[in-house]
C-alpha cells in the first residue's frame, strides 16, 4: 500500500494531536508541528518515530518554518495533505479596549503563518495530488462581541479556502476549510490567557464539540474519493446556535 503523508500543525494540542492520532489509526504517517516540542515528543513515543515525524518551530519564524521543512526526512518530505490547524483567539474584550499586540498575534498566526506554510507546501502539494484542510470557524461567518479580529482572521481563512480551490481548478488538489463552533479543547485556556474556571464555565451543561469529533472530519473530508470535494463544512453542537441582531435605541 502506497502511505500517505499529512503534515497537520498545531498538533500539540486539541483538534491537531486528535488528528495526529486520527490519521496515524488510519495508516498514514504524520508530520506534527507546534511549539512545545514536549508535546511532540509524546505523540512520538505514543506512535512511532516511523509514523510520526515532529517538527518543533513557531509558525510566526517564517525561517524556522522553511529550514524545518527543508530538513525533512525522505520518508516524510511528500506531503499528500495539509492541515492549517495551528491558531488562536486572544482575549475577549470589545475593538475598543483590545490589545493591539494580541490582535497582531492573530493575523501572524493565523493568516499570515498560513499562508507562507500553504505557498511553501503548494508545489508538493500540486505534484501529488494532494488535499488542504483549513480550520477556520464559525466565528467568520456569524459576529459575536469580542469576537473582532478573531473573526476576521478566521473569515479570510474561510474566503481564502474557497479563492484556493479555484486557482487550483483542474490540479487535482482538494481545498476545504472546517467551520467549528464550541469545542473543548485548550482555545479557552490560551484566550483567557490561563483561567481554567473561565475555561470549565464556558463549556458546562453544552455538550460541546470534542477534538475527537473534529478530527473525525477531518479525517473524512481527507479519504473521500478522489472526485468529491468538501468546500466547507460548518460544524456546531447542537446546543449552540446562531441568535440574530442587536438593536440600541437612542435615549
Ligand atoms: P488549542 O489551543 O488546543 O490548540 C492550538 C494549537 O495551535 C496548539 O497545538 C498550538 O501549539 C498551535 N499554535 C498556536 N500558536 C502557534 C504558533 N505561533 N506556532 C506554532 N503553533 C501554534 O486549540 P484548538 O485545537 O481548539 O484550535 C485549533 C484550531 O481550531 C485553531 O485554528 C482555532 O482557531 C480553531 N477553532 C477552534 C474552535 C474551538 O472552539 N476550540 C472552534 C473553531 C475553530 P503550541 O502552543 O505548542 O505552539
Ligand atoms: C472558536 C469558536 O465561537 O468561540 O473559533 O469563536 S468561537
């Protein structure tokens, strides 16, 4: 059987280190990338040094980013399947008492990180065949207060998604963002900046989405047949959904 290869960042933790986990079960081999390279260590130990291949650099280190998937060993260089899974929301307070650098954070993380990883990963990408999944989420489609550059970020990785996937008409190469709601995973955690109560309030009596259940997608939108395409795929608890407009009446 010819293996395949996905490179999924942000695999450290939540829907990535379920996917590693997801794609390893499957029979592929993984190239997992994040900061903590602990982490990676683990998924390593955990799988195989043979099926998992951990590359410890931030997505932000454009240099790093590059010498990290140059230095890739044989085995794991052609990449069948790119998962931007890597990115973050910071904090949750209205533009206008925003921190300027936590909104920078988000656009380098999450847009412009992976743009650089897709255009480095295209030629490959283009020569295999290969797929492109793109984690975006609901946030890009339906506002929420707080949600500002979040948001945004996520709605150009939707737009991007789907500008993608018609340069790439007749490639063969497959383009689909993931749009999750409400998932328990760390994201609370790092967008609170640490404040697990906040983080356990948010998620009680939902029944949110688990990593688990977006891997699975994942996973899915990964091994259809080759002639199909996921454009996009909205995913939401079912205890979530969206709620209308505000109004304010002047006094
Ligand atoms: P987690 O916080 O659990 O995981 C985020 C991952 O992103 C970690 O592995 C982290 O690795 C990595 N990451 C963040 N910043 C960087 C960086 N600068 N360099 C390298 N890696 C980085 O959250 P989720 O699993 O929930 O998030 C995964 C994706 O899903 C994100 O894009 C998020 O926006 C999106 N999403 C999440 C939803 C949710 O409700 N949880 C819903 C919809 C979308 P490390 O810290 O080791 O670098
Ligand atoms: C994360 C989902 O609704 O918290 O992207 O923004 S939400």
């Amino acid at each position: 059987m010819n293996t395949k290869t996905a490179l999924i960042t942000g695999a450290t933790s939540g829907f990535g280190a379920a996917a590693v986990d997801r794609f390893v079960a499957g029979g592929w081999r993984v190239v997992a990338t994040g900061r903590r390279a602990d982490r990676l260590q683990k998924l390593v130990d955990k799988h195989g040094a043979d099926r998992v291949h951990p590359l410890a650099f931030d997505m932000r280190d454009e240099a790093a980013m590059r010498a990290a998937i140059a230095g890739l060993p044989a085995e794991f260089a052609g990449i069948d399947l790119l998962v931007n899974n890597a990115g973050l929301a910071l904090g949750t307070v209205p533009a206008q008492q925003a921190d300027l650098a936590q909104w920078k954070q988000m656009i380098d993380t999450n847009i412009t990180a992976l743009v650089t990883i897709t255009h480095l990963l295209l030629p490959t990408l283009i020569e295999r065949r290969g797929a492109i999944v793109n984690i975006s989420s609901i946030a890009g489609s339906y506002p929420y207060k707080g949600g500002n550059v979040y948001g945004g970020s996520k709605a150009f990785v939707s737009q991007f998604t789907q500008n993608l996937r018609t340069d790439l008409h007749g490639t063969g190469v497959r383009v689909s963002s993931v749009e999750p709601g409400m998932a328990e995973t760390e994201f609370t955690l790092v967008r609170t900046g640490g404040d697990q109560e906040a983080s356990d309030k948010l998620y009680a009596g939902v029944d949110p989405i688990t990593a688990q259940d977006i891997a699975e997608s994942i996973w899915w939108i990964a091994t259809l047949p080759p002639h199909l395409n996921i454009n996009r795929l909205e995913v939401m608890p079912v205890n979530q959904s969206a709620a209308g407009l505000q109004v304010h009446r002047n006094a």
